[in-house]
C-alpha cells in the first residue's frame, strides 16, 4: 500500500513522516527543506510504504515542488492519500485538500497539532467534519505522538474504497463545473472533476488537448464555460470563490477557535525582532553571538580536548607500530597518512556540532522564516528573493543541499543566481582551515578573523549580485508562529550534521589522506622517495607555485594543499598535516590573510559541482566554478599587493 502525504509548508508533515517511518529527514520551519519526494516503510507495518510530497499551497503548479506534487500523484496515483492540515489554519489547508479531493483518489485529512488547538480552548467536530466532506477526519498530534494508532487504522480501511466527491452547494459556477464534468468523463485519462477544473479555469483549446477531446466536444466546454463567465465572472475566481465559500461555512459550522494566545504572543515578539529599523541588527548580533559561542567560548576549548584526545591515540598507536616491527612505509602511511590527516579534521567535529545545535535552535523556533521574511528586501536589491535565504542558509553547513534546495526557487535567472553566489557562503568544511591556520599565525584574533571571512564571503555573494542582478519574482512566506524548539529535532540535526561530518572523515578525507600520502612518498616513476620535495605531490605543487606566489604563499606544499582541496575542502588541512607544513613559519600575517581569503572564495568541492551540474548543466557549472576561482585569485592578489604597498 502506499501512501503519499500531501499538505501545506509548515503543517507538520515531515514532522508525522518520520514518526511513522523512523526515518530522519529534516524538519524546518520555512518551506524548501522538503524539495524532492521521500519515501520508507511504516514502522510495524512493512506492507505500507510512505511518500513524503513537498509543502504546497496549490494543485496548479508555480513553483517546482508544486511541479513535482502534482506529477506524482497523477502520474503514479498512491493508493491513499493523507492530507496533513494544521488544526490551527484550516482555511489554508482545507483549500489544498478540495483540489486533491478532485483527483479521485481515497483521502483522510490528519488536522495535526490538535494539541495546540485545544490547549487554547479550540475545538473540531471530525464527526459532522467527515460527514461534509466525504472523507474521515482524524485529530492528530505528530510532536507528541498522539491519534497515530487511529490514523494508521483509518489508512487501512481506507485503501480500495471509492474516493469521496465533494459535493458542492448548489450555484451557477457548481451546475457549470458538472456539466463539463460529464461531457469529459467518459473521455479523459485525468480524473473527471480535475479535467473539468482544468478547462473551466484554463485556455479551453490548450485544456481540451491535453484532456483528449474532440473539436465539438471542445465546443460544448467552451459554451458551458463562457456561461460561467456570463453568470460569474472570470472562472478561475469563480471556481475558486466557490471553494473558500464552502471551506468559511464548514469552518463556521464545525471548529471552535482557541482563544489567540499564541498567536498574540507571536505578533508581540515579532514586533521586536522583525521590527523595521532593529530587525535586521538583531538578526547579524544573534548570529554573531552564534558565531562567538560557537569559535571561541565553547567550540574553542571543545576543540584543543579533541585534539589531545587523537594527539595521544596517535602517539600510543606509534609506539606500538613500533614495538611489533611494524615496517617504516607503512608506520608512515598509518600514523601520517591515515591518523593524522583523519585525526586533523575529526577535531573540528565539536565546532561543526555546537554551530549547527544553534542554527537548529533557530530554525526549530519559527525565526529563520522571520529571518527569510526580514532579509527579502535586500535580497532583491541584489536580484534575489527571500526565498534564496534558504539556500544561502544552507550554504554555510554545506553547499550541496544548498545548491539543490534552489529548486524551490521559480524563476530561472534568480536560482541561476543563486546557485553561482552559494559557494561563497563558507560551508562547515571550509572552517578546519580557516582554524587551523588562524590558531598559527593569529592565536588572540582567529574568532574575529574568521567572523571576518563569513562577512567577506556574504560580500562577495552580494557583489556578484548587484552586477548581474534583475529584478527577482515574487514572494511569499509564511511566518509559523513562534514554538519551544524541540528537543527531539534538535537533537536529530546534530546527530545529523555530526554523522555526515565524521563519515566524510572516514570516506572522502580517509581516501584523500591516502591518496596524499602516495604522492607525497612516490616520485613519478613510482620510487619510494625519502625526500618529498621529490614526490609526485611536490611536482603539482611546483608547478602551481609559479601561480600563486604573486598572492603571497609560492610554498609548493601550501599549493598542493589547494589543489586537493578541491576533492574536499578538509583535504586543504589534512594535506598541510601529512606534508608537515609549519603554518606559523611558511605564513606572513599578511600571505595568512591572502591563502584565508583564496580558500574562502575559490571554486567548491567536486561533490558541489556534480550538484551544479545537475541543476545547471556542464558548461554553466564549469563557468560557475571558473568565475568562483577567478574571484577567489583577484581578491587574494588584491590584498596580498595593497597590503604590501601599504605596509
């Protein structure tokens, strides 16, 4: 059996796929986080199988997720449909559930967050409810796990029943509708009421193709619908004024509103941190604050106890290679190669986990949507839109899902756009270097310094914006309203982010420290070389020296350090470690700052083009990355030479 959710953003509905499937995607509080469909079987029930659709208001598509809804549930029609609805806006949500009731296919409507409502006094009469509609309505709590056992119930008695049809008043728009729903009904492929609400509201000669019907067929429609035009205007109102018309009397007959309280709250909040003038100023000190906690005052003593914990592990595992007889080469592959390269990047794993427990905060309690909301207007100063502050978010853990959440974007220049300035937010595996070499060269001022290359990165992304901007589509977000994070879901995205982190480590990094060390101890006839300066790794690094020594770092092993790092930017310092670099010898304050702001700004990991390649094509992701890089060079010769001259 399967089953395919459908609901608007916001409405929980991840929230209730991964209670039923044990699975653990993302929750978020701002529409996106759900671009592709996923899928997993019920727990307890391996014969029901769960289709997680993306958030959406409409059937009729403008955007993508809406795009990839509706195609599946026509093109692969579930054998149930469970509509999510948030019991505290049924309006909205009762809207989505009439359009899936035209698609003929067995529904429930779950009216999640029942707790919400009732705490606040509210009340849903789901007897008359299911009665009107045709269709059971099931009260249900996902966060607290209350009315699942019902709902699974109902899914199964609800699989191979005929699909309800929702029966209108009476009024001229509803006689009209039938009418054409009879004439294509015994024609079409698409569900009847669908058809008829695809003709009634579209092109009639476009509509009656796509349907299947003959030229006098097309005809009857087309007297039928120019009647609903005589009668009520343009269609698509009417057929629209016809639903919110049903929805406002069953929502008056059947639910009991709470009495605002968190609505209220949430309005009082707002009116300070989405304040005109302070809002935008509360958001940068807040994830300055995020940044400080994160590198200095918890994240930095984290870090020094991680690496005294793998400084010792590697030290014992040395002596005891030693102690077996263990022979040089692969001594060093094991404890230079292996443990060090691995070990350098795994310390940073408390920095990655304590950033993304805060972002997670955030995001759980409702402001990183107020944060979309406030930051739309500057967005599009710069041709974007609040809806590539998702993206952009994103970019600072990992510009992967970074780039593939641009699929929520509409227009094809604005996710063009973002797509480009994404990977100068600097992910999470940017920060080992940004670290490693500020903890070198600058010890009292690396938390600033790297505060510093978060902003420059956001500057660059801004830049780049205004030169090639246009005017961005429109927007619109709902703000959810203000929630106690869970700690369930914060949890969760920790252990996510930390997971991820730690299998890059033991996977990409483990084979880059490997793959390090074979060209740092072969030489190009593949002999075992004591000297690296004889290697493989030194012959790519001298080769690149001549390129990079204008920016200040000619070093052959810090440019071979970059050239890895396009496998994964964790590659830069596992490089630096197997190769031995003494940072704060081979680096001048003044080259630290100029290789800081090269590794900030040049091209992404090779994981992050094949993302680009796939949202863009080969030839736009090559000319991303070639503008990436060519960006990246300039600015760290720019302050390489002008610092030079000024010093």
């Amino acid at each position: 059996m399967t089953v395919a959710l459908a609901g608007n953003p916001n409405c929980g509905k991840t929230t209730l796929f991964n209670l039923l499937t044990g699975s653990r995607q993302h929750v978020g509080n701002f529409p996106g986080v759900t671009v592709e469909r996923k899928s997993g079987l019920v727990k307890g029930f391996n014969d029901i199988a769960v289709i997680d659709l993306p958030g959406i208001y409409s059937l009729y598509p403008y955007s993508p997720e809406e795009v990839t809804a509706r195609d599946y549930l026509l093109g692969e029609h579930p054998d149930v449909i469970l509509n999510v609805i948030d019991a505290g806006a049924p309006e909205r949500g009762l809207y989505l559930t009439l359009q899936l009731a035209e698609l003929g296919i067995p529904m429930i409507a779950a009216f999640n967050m029942m707790d919400e409502l009732t705490a606040e006094g509210g009340s849903v009469n789901f007897e008359l409810m299911s009665a009107r509609l045709g269709i059971p309505c099931i009260p249900i709590s996902a966060s607290k796990n209350e009315g699942i056992d019902c709902l699974l119930k109902t899914v199964r008695n609800t699989s191979g029943k005929n699909p309800a049809k929702i029966c209108y008043p009476k009024s001229a728009a509803a006689v009209i509708l039938e009418e054409i729903e009879n004439i294509v009904s015994p024609k079409t492929l698409l569900p009847p009421r669908y058809a008829a609400v695809l003709l009634a509201e579209g092109n009639v000669s476009e509509a009656a193709h796509a349907v299947g019907l003959t030229k006098s067929e097309a005809e009857q429609v087309r007297i039928f619908r120019d009647d609903m035009e005589l009668l009520c205007g343009d269609c698509a109102e009417a057929v629209a004024d016809m639903r919110y018309g049903f929805i406002e009397r069953i929502c008056t007959e059947f639910i009991v509103k709470g009495k605002g309280k968190e609505k209220r709250r949430s309005e009082r909040i707002d009116d300070l941190l989405t304040h005109r003038v302070w809002g935008i100023p509360i958001f940068i000190s807040i994830m300055l604050l995020i940044f400080l906690l994160t590198f200095s005052v918890i994240g930095a003593p984290l870090k020094e106890l991680t690496e005294q914990f793998f400084g010792f592990g590697i030290d014992a595992l040395s002596k005891l290679l030693e102690e077996t007889g263990t022979v040089p080469w692969l001594k060093s592959l094991i404890t230079d190669g292996i443990c060090a390269g691995v070990g350098s990047v795994l310390s940073f794993l408390p920095t990655i986990t304590m950033l993304f427990f805060f972002l997670s905060l955030l995001e759980d309690s409702g402001y990183m949507s107020r944060a979309a909301f406030m930051l739309d207007a500057p967005l599009r100063s710069i041709g974007l839109s609040g809806r590539s502050f998702v993206p952009l978010l994103l970019g600072f853990g990992c510009s992967v899902p970074a780039i593939m959440s641009t699929k929520t974007i509409p227009d094809k220049r604005t996710r063009w756009l973002t797509i480009l300035i994404t990977p100068f937010m600097s992910c999470g595996a940017r920060l080992p270097v940004y670290a490693v070499v500020t903890a070198a060269v600058f010890p009292k001022h690396g938390g600033a310094i790297i505060v510093g290359l978060y902003l420059l990165g956001i500057g660059a992304a801004a830049l780049t914006g205004f030169i090639m901007k246009k005017d961005a589509g429109g927007f619109i977000m709902e703000l959810p309203p203000y929630r106690m994070p869970s700690p369930r879901s914060v949890l969760l995205l920790m252990w996510e982010k930390a997971k991820d982190f730690a299998v890059r480590a033991f996977t990409v990094i483990l084979l880059s420290s490997v793959l390090i060390w074979l060209l740092e101890s072969f030489d190009v006839r593949f002999k075992l070389v004591s000297d690296s300066g004889e290697s493989i790794l030194a012959t790519l690094g001298m080769f690149a020296a001549p390129i990079f020594a204008p920016l200040g770092f000619g070093d052959w092993r810090i440019c071979a350090a970059l050239i890895t790092g396009v496998t994964a930017k964790e590659s830069v310092v596992s490089t630096l470690s197997v190769l031995g670099v003494n940072m704060s010898e081979k680096f001048t304050p003044l080259s630290a700052i100029s290789f800081l702001v090269f590794s900030l700004l040049y091209m992404p990991c090779t994981a992050a083009f094949a993302a680009m390649k796939k949202e863009l094509g080969l030839k736009q992701a090559i000319l991303a990355v070639g503008y990436e890089t060519a960006v990246a060079y300039a600015a760290a010769l720019a302050v390489f030479q002008i610092g030079k001259l000024l010093c």
